[in-house]
C-alpha cells in the first residue's frame, strides 16, 4: 500500500543528511513509500541528486525555517508556523501525508503536534511510547518524557493506550500491563501509581493487568506494557542506555587489554559479538510514537544516524498500516461507553 | 583499629548462612573487627562452629524473634521490639556497636533505624545512598527508595549527605554534585527538582553543584555524585540491575550458539571476560547506607551471598572510621551557622 510520509528534514544534529540518507534505507525496505520533504530546498536538492529513485517518489516542500534544538516549546509553538516541523506536523492534519517523523526538539514536537492534531476524546495527554530490548523479547514502555507531572488517570490512559501500542508493536493478542513501581507489593509507591493501579483493577476494560513492576522487571519480560510517568521514564531509559553503553565500552576495553590471547580470542568470538551488537544496537529501537493524538507522529532519537532514522520511519509506516490510532479511538472510546452502562447499572 | 559491627544475622534470603560466612570473609580482609551477631542461637552456634577466628571475635546475643520480609514498616516497629535487626540497630544507639548492617527488609529497617536512633539536626529524612560503578570510575547515588515522595527541600539535604559521603567512599576531595532529571536545560523538570536546584545554586555551602545531569550521564561520570527521589532512583538502580542482567546473559548466550569458533574464542578470551565480570560485579557495589541518622546503619541486598555480606560490612567499617557521620553533622551544623549568617547580614 503506497504511504506518504512526511518527513522534518532540518530536525535532528545530523539534519538534513540523516534524513535524505534514512528516506533511501527506508525506501529500500519498504518501495511503497512516499515522502514529503519539509526544509531547505538549496540544502536538500544536492543531497536527493544522487538518489534517483528517492527523487522520483519525494516531493520537497521548501521553507527556510527550523525549530532550533534548544528552543523554548511555548517559542517554538507561537513563532515557528513555517517551520520544516510545523509544516510536518501540518501535513498529517490536513491528509497530505499519514504520519510525520521528526529528529527535532522533542518539547517543540510535541507541542506542535498537540496544537495542531489535538487529543483524541477521552485522552488528556498524549505518551511518548516505544519499544525497548528485553531479555526474551521487546517490550513497549510509556511515557517516555512527554509528561513529567502525571495524575493517577493519566497513567491510566497511558495504560489503556500502551496496551493497544503493544498490540500492534509487539504483536501480542493480550499484552500484559504493569506500572513501574519501587516494589511489587499494594502499598509500595506514592498516591499517583496506587491510585492507577486501583482505576486498572476497577477497568472495565479487558486489560490484562499484573500489577506493579519494579526496575528489573522491566527487562526480564514480566510484563509487554510498562507504564510509568514522563519523568521516571526518561530516566530510566536513558539509565539503560548509559548502561548498555559502559558496557560495550568495558567489553571493548577488556578485549584491548587483554593482551594477543584475548586478541585472538575477539577475532574468533566476533560473529558472536557481532549477533550481541545487533540484538542491542539502539538504532534499531529508534522511533517513538506520540500515543493520544489524532494523527500518527514519531519522534527519532535527535544524535541517530540514517540507519536509526529509517527506522523511525518503519515504526510510523507500520502504526499506519495497522491503523492503531483507530483502534486506540475505539478502544477508548468502548471504555467510556462500558463505563457509562457500567455507572448507569449501578445507580438504577 | 578495632571495630564492633552489630550484624542482624536473620535478614535477608539465605540468612544466617550468608552473614556468617560474609563475616568470616570481612574479617579475614580486616582483622581488627568484632561483631555482635544478633539472631536464633540454635543456629548460629553451629554455623560457628568450624570458625574458630570468628567464633573469638563474636558474640552471640540470642533472639527467636526476625522480622519477616514481607512484613509493614509500622507493623515490624510495633511488633518488633525483640528482632535480630531491632537489636543490632539498638546496640549502634548504646554504643555497644559502631554499626549496623542487616540484609533484612528495607521498609522496617529505614523505620527502626530512625525511630531508634533518630535524624541529624537539620535532616527531615533519611536518605539510602550506595556507590555504583561508572565508566570511568565510581559514583554515588541517593536516595534509592527511602521516600518516594519527595520536596525540594529534601532533595538539597539529600545533596548535602551526599556530598560528604562521596568524599569519604570515593575519596574525592571536591565532589561534583548533579540533580538527576529529564534534560540538562534550567527549564526542565518538574517544581521539585527546579526549586531544589534553586537551593543548591543560592547555598553558601561550598558544594560543587553542576545542575541538572540525565540518566546517561550517570554511568558517563558526569558528575561524582547524583541526587533524585527515592522513587527515581530505586527504578533507576534496578533498571542499571536488569540492563546489566540482560546483557551477561546475551552474552553468554551468543557464546553458546556460536558454534565451535565462539567456544574458542570464548576459551581464549576468559580472563578478559573475568575481568569484564569483576569489575562490574554486584556484589562488590552491595551496602548503602542510610545516610542522615545518628548512627551507622548499612543495608545489603537481600538476595546476596557471603561475598555482597562482606562488602557491605566494609562499607559500615569504612564509613565509621572515616567519621562520615560526624562530618554530616558538621557540614549540616555549617551550612545552618552560614545561612544564619547570611540572613542576618541581609537584614542588617
């Protein structure tokens, strides 16, 4: 099915060459489709030359703004309307392509998109979610960093549409749903994840839903869906990320000083290191979907490379395919239905 | 020197076997400690029995009682006035033992630790703080699940134990301070992280306060020393915990389906995979401490072996010989004095 997707070509450190680099590797795996190319024209015609097929099945659309990388959100909003981001974001609102994908100032992003797609009806905020290495398989964690301050019903929501995320990402028939916590037990954690967890049991949502999780848990697969607030879960992400990365850094390092024996022994294990780099090379995790709005829009990684960039793009190729803001709408549209019938039973 | 440490030898998932046999390995790495071991004679004394070293230097203070792991902070307080751990906290209050340590359960140690032997002036809350491993080298993080709720206010205090302790488990002579949060700009995060940050840049103490730092630039040795709320900050050890966990175990598991080339490799590269596991070695990081008390109360992990037991009891030697409490206390009693201070030059 042909797609267009449009795409902020200024947003990113290594913008606008990731970008024209990340449509050719997308557009390798995946012929069917169509970008639209926000950002300056003088800068982006020299970089497609070379990319016959991109050419043919890119139109760019000049403008010579760009959201800065540091600028205020609440700036970026009222002054940035001809930015490549706005005129991204603008372009899945109007239907000229299905989703957006950006490297760019993530507040701005999200602002943006907010402002110009709103939220779908029953949710107050949208979630930054993605989809995390785990031990045995992947698993989808929100929010992100969208919200760094979260009510009870926020992390509901975030729950309700993480598990649909999930679904669809992960394909799993019933993902099971935890709230990251400091312990497993009822009475662990503050007011905002005990009340979740009561809305999630109280649900009349057929959600399949195990409680709290702590840290570890998140990685050894006891749950598909982790959800947590915008600020636990920034941080936690990126303390996986450092991990992994002193990690690989120490491994490197042993080898290095391991003196010839170990040489040797890196030259004969390196397809084995070589399966391990893949397995966990962020890249290819890259691409994080603002849950909650009526439109598709994916946030890459601002320091990736064309590799994680095309990655970004399948992840918004694959949410549109699978039509998972609809299914989101529905869902959440069954539970104010279920809870209207369910409050109606109880007062008649 | 020598040092009396009072041991709760009933806490944790393998006691006492493994606070015996951690107390033979501390003693062998520092002969000049003593313990109080707290705990059912029946089975200590056997446990004992083939130590004859241990045996001289410990005394046995006989008590059927244990809290048990899943018990309630308030219940254990309550109830649990003739535990192992409640004994080993009371003998730090009388003197009878510079310090503390119990694998037990958290919740009831935090509460009898500052029932019994109560805050620092000036310290509303203690806070549990540990050394974790870095890229470069070593760095403290605090708190890691003592209060899950959190005000700025708190925060800075957390920052001023912190700070001191750092200098005493790291031996830095200025350590520089981060507030852990979602981005490094002045403008992210929530109140609480901004208005604490307000507080260390307008103290007088002499703390080398850096701003805001990300989960990457935890392991990264961005700075010595990294401030959050217990909730944060558990989630975040126990994320590095799973990060670490799920990377070994791709490891191995690379080596294994490697065929006979990886095996090899594997057979050659051993030491530098030995290294590699050594340095990063849980057990080696095992005990915080519960910082901001009148008295030494360190807390291993209750899933560790002899090995963790041993260390954490070395970080109770360390902390009391170095004075770390004494010197919280004159930090803390500074920062008053020169805050009075400056409040009355102002005023004047």
């Amino acid at each position: 099915m042909t797609l267009t997707i449009g795409l902020d070509a200024m947003g990113g450190d290594a913008a606008p060459g990731i970008v024209v680099d990340g449509a050719v590797r997308a557009l390798e795996q995946d012929p069917e489709l169509r970008f639209l190319l926000f950002g300056d024209s003088s800068r982006l015609d020299p970089l497609l030359a070379p990319h016959a097929r991109l050419r043919e099945q890119t139109r760019i659309v000049h403008t010579p703004e760009a959201v800065a990388g540091d600028a205020k959100p609440s700036h970026a909003l009222r002054q940035g309307r001809n930015t490549s981001m706005r005129l991204a974001v603008n372009a899945v609102k109007e239907g000229d392509a299905a989703a957006a994908v950006s490297a760019g100032n993530t507040g701005a992003l999200m602002a943006m998109a907010k402002f110009v797609l709103k939220t779908l009806p029953g949710i107050d905020r949208p979630a930054m979610a993605s989809v995390l290495p785990g031990k045995q398989r992947p698993v989808v964690v929100l929010d992100l960093g969208a919200n760094v301050d979260c009510t009870s019903e926020h992390l509901f929501q975030f729950a309700v549409m993480g598990e649909v995320y999930a679904r669809v990402m992960l394909d799993v028939a019933k993902p099971r749903v935890g709230l990251l916590n400091v312990g497993t037990e009822e009475l662990k954690g503050d007011d905002v994840v005990r009340g979740a967890a009561a809305l999630l049991r109280e649900s009349v949502l057929p959600i399949d839903f195990r409680g709290f999780v702590e840290g570890t848990d998140v990685t050894e697969g006891v749950v598909d869906v982790v959800v947590t607030d915008g600020f636990t879960g920034n941080v936690a992400l990126k303390i996986a990320e450092g991990t992994a990365a002193m990690f690989t850094s120490a491994l490197r390092e042993a080898f290095r000083n391991g003196g010839l024996r170990a040489k040797l022994g890196y030259l004969l294990a390196k397809p084995a290191f070589d399966t391990l780099r893949q397995r966990f090379d962020a890249r290819r995790y890259n691409g994080a979907m603002f849950l909650g709005l009526n439109g598709v829009v994916v946030k890459s990684h601002g320091g990736t490379d064309a590799l994680g960039f095309a990655a970004a793009i399948a992840v918004a190729a694959n949410l549109v395919r699978n039509c998972t803001n609809q299914r989101i709408i529905e869902e959440m549209g069954a539970s104010s239905r279920a809870e209207a019938t369910a409050t109606q039973a109880a007062a008649s």
